[in-house]
C-alpha cells in the first residue's frame, strides 16, 4: 500500500457486479411495462395509507408525503437496496431531507416489503412506535433521523465520500422539499460536492411550490434551479407524478460522470384529492374524520379497513425493530509519543502529530478507512501534516462549518472513521444542533478543538469558547475530552481514535509546558496508561483538594508551589473527562474539607458543576469552590485575562488561605 493512501486494499470489491434483484439499479434504458404497472398499483394503496395514517393519529403532513410518494416508489422499488438485508454496505443510500413527509416514505417501504404496512398505519406517530413523526434510522430503510431541515444533502455528501474511500459504485439519492432550499447549509453541502466531484449523488427536489406559510414566491423568492446551477450542479426538470419521467430522469443520473445532478420534479401538494390539493393547509393538517372516506375515494382506495387498523392502534404500539450494531472494526492506537519536560509543545501539535502517527499504525489494516475535515483551518489545527501525508483522505471543506458537522457526522454512521478539526468557538457554539442530530443518528465523530477557553486571547471574546462542555453535555452520547499537556493530549487522542463514540478534544492555543511529577519526571509519560472517567493525582495534601482541567493544570502547580513556600500542603488533581465521573474519585474527593475546581470554562455550566451534582448524588459532604469564566473575557494575553478573571495563581492561593483559615 502507498504512503500516501489508507483506503484499504480491498477497496475494488465493492465494484464488483452486486447480487442485487435483476429490476434494482436503475440499470434498462426505459421503465418495463410491468413494472409502471405495478407502481400505478402500489400508488392508489399508498396515497390511501398516508390518509389513514395521518388520519388515525391526528397528526402528521399528509400533503408533502402525497406530492413526494411517487419519487419515494421509483427509488425504493428501483435502487439497489435489499428489503431482506437493508444495512449491506455496498446498497445504494436513499437520505429523505424533509422528514416530515414520513407517512410517504413508510408507505413507500411498506410497498417494498421492508415492513407490514398495518404497523406502520396503526401505530404512526404513537408512543413506543418505531414509526415516529419524522423519519428515523431505527426504521429498516431509513439511513439518517431528519427533521430539521437543509441537513439531508450534506449528509449525502458525506455518504458519497464513504463510497469514494471505499471503493463502492453505490449511488446516493438525497429527496429534499423545496421550502427548505431556503436554508443556507445546502449551499455549503451543494459546493463541497461539486468541488469533490461526487457524480454519484443526486439530489431530488420536491417542486410542489407550498409551504406552511402559503406559496414559496411570497414566504421567500427564489430561483432554485439557478442557485444549484451556480453552485455547479446539472439540473434537470421532471414531472414528479410520472414514473416514467422519474426513473429515466434517475437512469441518466447514475450514469452521469460529470457534475452532479439535481431533479427539480414539478408536483402538486395533496396530489390525487381534489380538495387537498395546492391547498398549503394540507401541509401539517390532517383530513378531517367525516371528509376521509370522501378523500379515499378520491386516489381509488378504500376505507373498509379503517375500523381494524383502530383496533389494532388500541391494542398498542408495534414492536421495535431489531437494531443492528455499528460495525466498529479494531484499530491499533498505535505507539504513543512522550516529549521530553524540555519540549516546547502545544497540544493542537502534540494531537497532529498523534493523528499521523495512528494512521501510519493502521496502513496494512484492510478494514481501516478514515476521512479527515478540515475548515479552512488545517495550518492552524495542526492537519496539514496530514493532509500531505494522506491527501485522498483529507477534505477542504472551506468556510462551511455547518456543513462540515453534518458531513463528517454521516460519514463516521459508517465503517469508517471520521475527524473533523475545528477551533472550539466554530465546531461547538456554532453547529449545536448539527452535533445534537449527530448524537441521535449514533454517530462515531471524532471532533479535535483547538483555540478554546479564554486561553486563545487576543482574539477577543467571539472567539474564546467557553461553554464546549455545558452544550455537549445537555446530550445524551457526546463525551468531552480535555487533555492538559502534549502527552496527555497524545495519549487521549489514541484514545478517542480508537474508541467507538461521538468524542469532542478540547485544547487552547499557546504552549502547554509538560506536566512533571515531584521529581521532575513527565508525569503523563511512558509508564501513564490513560484510563476514561478517572482523574489523575498530580500533588498530596491534606484538608482541601484542587481539581483543574485543561491548561489551568499549570495554574493549579504554580498556586501549589506557592503554598507549599507557605507550609501549606493541599492535593491537586486533573480531571480530563468530566462526564463520567468515576466513583473512586468522588470517594477521594470527599475525604477533604474542601474542594476547589479551576476550569477555563463558564463557571455556571462546567467542572465545577459536574462535579457539585456527582457529589451531591454521592451523599459527599465536602464543601465546593468554583473558580471559572464568570463573564465575557476581552482581548489580551492570557495570563492577563486569567488575572482580570480572577483565575490566576495568585487568586488561587488566596482562595486557599481563606478556606483553611
């Protein structure tokens, strides 16, 4: 294997011819007869499914889902995915943007076979019901939890690329409503893929021109097929309602070499009831119970079934599918490097120079494929080194954080890893929800933050990220990691790379000087085996205990020198990983009088108040002090902000005179 490449040997398996049903590929010039028949067919029963189901519950968006069903039908029935095995990694990847349109998509899937159809109609939108009022992964078929809008194309984006690392032909379909064009992510994901050549994705636009607040050039003008055609995609015009139209239109595009391709598919809102369509109403309202039957009538379905499909949602919602395990392969951390205690290092070099070594550990691994992003940034977050070393694996994805978090996020949902390295202000503050999808789509991101804390300085208060831990914390899945020197941050991103899990590295900017032991020895060096969830005993003492993080180690060892010159001896402990507190720790804590945590971080939603609610849940009786950010820090040198903070040595030793005396 090159140097230069970590996609894996066996990356050409995946061009081989797939086993796929003969139908599925979009593969015959022109739609067999047969098949236009049957999705005729399948058609009248699920504009009837998506009435009953939005009906029965009393909720849902059946005008979206009746405008979209007919795109949802010829991908489904058409695409090289398997009812029978959904998750293979060489099928075709179908990402619904607009996932209201739900009662669209089940019905499509039921009319596949992935599922029975009465399930999804009974228990649709019901508590404990798998089908959800938006799309979710934990339904056979479903490849991303949407929702929020403008995210879907970005996540086929990082789709596109999974294939391109391994070597796959598999296509990515994104279908996406036109109202939420309006969303800025999309041009970021829309130039990302032309800029990458991804001519294995295509996106689908549903042009029923409605949006809940009335037509699309009264809410917000705007000419879509020319935004996409700016921004370097071919476009294309269909009619959304004529199958015919629609899977030529799709055959053309999978063997489309060139620019990527967008079907801007002309429909109607409410297709097939009179009464509903073009009527924007019918975009979150359901029909009314004494008007169904007239609308059933409408699309040629009947309502004879109505009464059992009320019984069955009375008897309780249908069982959870079957969920399968991320596939995380093993990865060799590779062997760590320990700088000498008269290195000048910062972290963000200490966790570039961590990421290529990794990478090198893994090159004869066949089933290690990773993709590293970067914004812009890559000199100062420390991955141009490898970028140089590993450019088909490294992505530019300029300016365009939003983006980005979606992309990497889709990606690392495969059997691949996936690094994004950001500052802290752009990867956290700025893409919160991006990083909440992320955690309900059960990603494997790896994010590396550097220029975090008011440590950056100079750069100002915009740019001093503050609060990484309060947001990512308020998930359920992300796991803060901040490590305090360059050996420590070396031993946690072997961690974080190898372990399965959203992890967010959090580091400063400036020189981080290497943590000794008493005796002069790198405390995080050969002999330091980093364990999650437990905290490092740095220094003893007796009555009070200091527990910093990050870059305030180095404050907390000036303040204990300090106090030592003054016969004063107090404990002093890291605490690297703040949200999993182990009970050992808490145990430890407790034995003291007092606690003091140093943190450059706002003080309200940090260290501090991790640890306050682990001891109280622990029944501890120690007394707490949080000194952190307690305002927006201006510009200047760190050691200054630290002063005007209160965050510095000197308050910390007077802070421990007032608490023993």
């Amino acid at each position: 294997m090159s140097k230069r490449s970590v996609i894996a040997d066996t990356k050409n398996e995946g061009s081989q011819k797939m086993s796929f049903e003969p139908h599925r590929g979009f593969e015959q010039s022109g739609l067999p007869e047969e098949m236009k028949t049957q999705l005729m067919q399948m058609a009248v029963q699920a504009r009837g499914n998506i009435l009953k189901m939005t009906s029965i519950a009393g909720s849902g968006h059946p005008g979206g889902s009746m405008s979209s069903i007919d795109i949802y039908l010829v991908l489904y029935n058409m695409a090289r995915i398997d009812p029978n095995n959904p998750t293979r990694d060489d099928r075709d990847r179908i990402i619904i943007s607009h996932g209201h349109t739900s009662p669209g998509v089940y019905s499509a899937l039921a009319a596949t076979g992935f599922f029975d159809r009465n399930k999804c109609i009974s228990g649709f939108r019901q508590c404990g019901s798998p089908f959800e009022g938006h799309v979710e992964i934990s339904v056979p078929g479903i490849e991303w939890d949407t929702g929020n809008l403008g995210q879907g194309l970005s996540v086929g984006v990082g789709k596109a690329i999974y294939g391109r690392l391994k070597g796959y032909d598999f296509h990515t379909f994104v279908v996406m409503g036109d109202g939420e064009q309006q969303k800025g992510q999309l041009s970021e994901a829309r130039r990302m893929a032309a800029k990458e050549g991804l001519h294995r994705l295509t996106a689908i636009v549903d042009y029923n021109r409605l949006q809940i607040s009335g037509r699309l050039r009264d809410v917000m003008p705007q000419d879509i097929a020319s935004d996409w055609e700016a921004d370097g995609w071919q476009v294309r015009e269909i009619d959304g309602h004529d199958f015919e139209q629609i899977y030529a239109a799709l055959h053309n595009a999978v063997r489309s070499e060139g620019e990527p391709i967008m079907l801007l598919a002309r429909t109607t809102m409410g297709k097939g009831v009179g009464f509903m369509e073009n009527d924007e109403r019918y975009h979150g309202q359901t029909v009314k119970p004494e008007m169904l039957s007239e609308a059933l009538a409408h699309v040629g379905a009947s309502d004879n079934d109505l009464a059992g499909l009320v019984k069955l949602r009375e008897e309780g919602p249908p069982p959870k599918f079957p969920q399968k395990e991320h596939n995380i392969f093993r990865i060799e951390p590779g062997t760590p490097i320990t700088y000498e205690v008269d290195q000048k290092l910062d972290n963000r070099s200490a966790w570039g120079k961590a990421l290529v070594s990794l990478t090198k550990a893994n090159e004869n691994n066949p089933d290690f494929t990773i993709g590293v992003f970067d914004c812009d940034l890559a000199g100062s977050v420390k991955t141009a080194g490898f970028a140089e070393a590993y450019p088909e694996s490294f992505f530019q994805a300029g300016i365009a954080e939003h983006n980005t978090a979606t992309v990497a996020g889709a990606l690392s949902a495969e059997n691949a890893i996936s690094v994004w390295a950001d500052f802290g202000v752009f990867a956290i503050d700025e893409t919160y929800n991006q990083a909440r999808l992320n955690d309900i789509n059960h990603t494997n991101l790896k994010i590396f933050c550097t220029h975090s804390g008011v440590q950056v300085g100079e750069d100002g208060k915009t740019h001093q990220c503050i609060d990484y831990f309060g947001l990512l914390n308020s998930t359920f899945g992300w796991k803060v990691l901040v490590p305090a020197d360059p050996n420590h941050t070396d031993r946690i991103t072997r961690f974080a790379l190898s372990t399965e899990g959203n992890f967010a590295v959090i580091m400063g900017r400036s020189v981080a000087p290497i943590i000794t032991t008493e005796d002069g020895k790198a405390f995080y060096g050969d002999d330091y085996q980093y364990r999650y969830g437990h905290m490092d005993w740095l220094r003893h003492g007796e009555k009070l205990v200091i527990v910093s993080a990050g870059n305030m180690a180095q404050i907390a060892l000036q303040a204990w020198d300090a106090l030592k010159k003054d016969g004063l001896s107090v404990e002093l402990a890291i605490c690297s990983d703040w949200s999993d507190i182990h009970h050992d720790d808490l145990k430890r804590i407790d034995s003291f009088e007092h606690l003091i945590t140093l943190e450059d971080h706002n003080v309200k939603t940090g260290l501090g108040s991790a640890l306050a609610v682990s001891l109280f849940e622990a029944g501890a009786r120690t007394t707490l002090t949080r000194m952190g950010v307690n305002q927006y820090a201006s510009s200047g040198k760190p050691n200054d902000l630290f002063r005007a903070l209160g965050l510095d040595a000197f308050a910390v030793v007077n802070k421990v005179k007032s608490l023993l005396s």
